[in-house]
C-alpha cells in the first residue's frame, strides 16, 4: 500500500465517452466496448511506466464516492479503476 500512496501522480480509466459509444453501437457498445477501452488505456499506462522504469498497479478496489469528488472529475466520469505511477520504492 505504501507504493501507492507515495505515487507521484494518479491516472484514472474512466469512460468518459459512454454515450457518444452507446449512441453509435447501443447496448454492446456500453456493456463491452467501452470497458475494453477503458483496459486499453490502462494498459497503456503501465507499459508506458515500465518503459520509464517507474513503478505502478492497476488498483480496483477504491471508494467510488472518494475519487468522484476530485477537483477536476466531471460529473459524467465514472473511473474504473486507479493507476497510481511512481519512482520504484
């Protein structure tokens, strides 16, 4: 737990972009496209992390209603999971 707490900074997988893929591929595109581009995303992060040797984990277990009163977070996002990346402890 101490790595993640000591993270330089957090990224937040969060289909932000629900409706403009409902819209387009109704029920399947909310119930699976979108959380498979929300993993992409988060793989992304820890690759990219690892490529800059820094540290980090893909974290699912959070309080929704903690992350959702961040500053900066729209009502609209709801984040799937939290990405804390850091230098290696």
């Amino acid at each position: 737990m101490e790595t993640t707490t000591n993270a330089h900074c957090y990224f937040l997988p969060s289909p932000g972009y629900v409706q403009r893929t409902t819209d387009r591929y109704g029920p399947r595109g909310r119930s699976r496209y979108v959380l498979m581009e929300a993993g992409h995303a988060a793989e992304n992060v820890s690759l990219q992390a690892e490529a800059l040797d820094l540290s980090t984990v893909v974290v699912g277990a959070f309080r929704d209603d903690d992350v959702r009163s961040l500053p900066d977070l729209s009502d609209e996002h709801r984040p799937l999971s939290v990405i804390p990346v850091g230098h290696r402890p």
